[in-house]
C-alpha cells in the first residue's frame, strides 16, 4: 500500500492511506496516513455505522489540505465503539491462514537457527 501510494504521487496523484498501524506510513514513508484504532479488517468502522464510516473518510480526505509536505501522519481522534477485544475476538480465525502459519514457521525455524548458532 506505502509504495503504491508513493507510485501514485510522484505521477501527480494524491494520496491518503487509512491505516490500523500507522506507524508503517512512518517507516515506510507513505504520503499521507490516518491512522485508526480499530480492529483488523474494519477500517472504516463496524458494518452498517454509516456516520461513523463517513466521519473516518472525511478526516481522510482533510489530510489532503492539511498543511505541510509529506510524509504527514494524523491519528482518527475517535475510539472504536464497543469492546475492542470483543470485536478482535470475533474476528480472529480458530486456525492460521496458510501464510500465517508458513511465517510463523519460518520465523521459528529462523529463532532456532540464531541459538544453535549463539546469535
């Protein structure tokens, strides 16, 4: 998302990513990030919070007025509406995806690797 953000901007396209974890628009130099509080998967706001859903894309698009150059990092002022933990509950697979469970793997592999060797 933080490259094709900046792929779009150097072709004279602005751009606003809304991110749960802004600090990847830090590191990776997206543009312009709003970063939100909310559960993986929900952006925007719980399903069928219309107000809420327009509120989050309205601070978006104030990021493309708000004054000085990139990278610009904003925070959505307002706290996901329910409980948080609940919400990240009820979302969460029982079992990995496929790729989950392969990195989990290859990092394992990666930890055991470092304390066989004493790195």
């Amino acid at each position: 998302m933080n490259a094709l953000a900046r792929s779009f901007e150097a072709a004279g396209l602005s751009t606003v990513v809304i991110n749960i974890m802004p600090v990847w628009g830090e590191r990776f130099g997206t543009p312009r990030t709003l970063g939100v509080e909310f559960p993986f998967g929900h952006t925007l706001g719980p399903p069928g919070d219309a107000a809420l859903q327009t509120r989050v894309v309205r601070a978006a698009l104030a990021l493309l007025e708000a004054p000085g150059p990139p990278p610009l990092v904003r925070h959505f002022g307002e706290p996901w509406p329910g409980d948080f933990d609940e919400w990240k509950r009820a979302w969460h697979p029982k079992e990995p995806s496929p790729i989950i469970r392969w990195m989990r793997e290859q990092a394992e592999r990666r930890a055991r690797e470092r304390q066989a060797t004493g790195g």
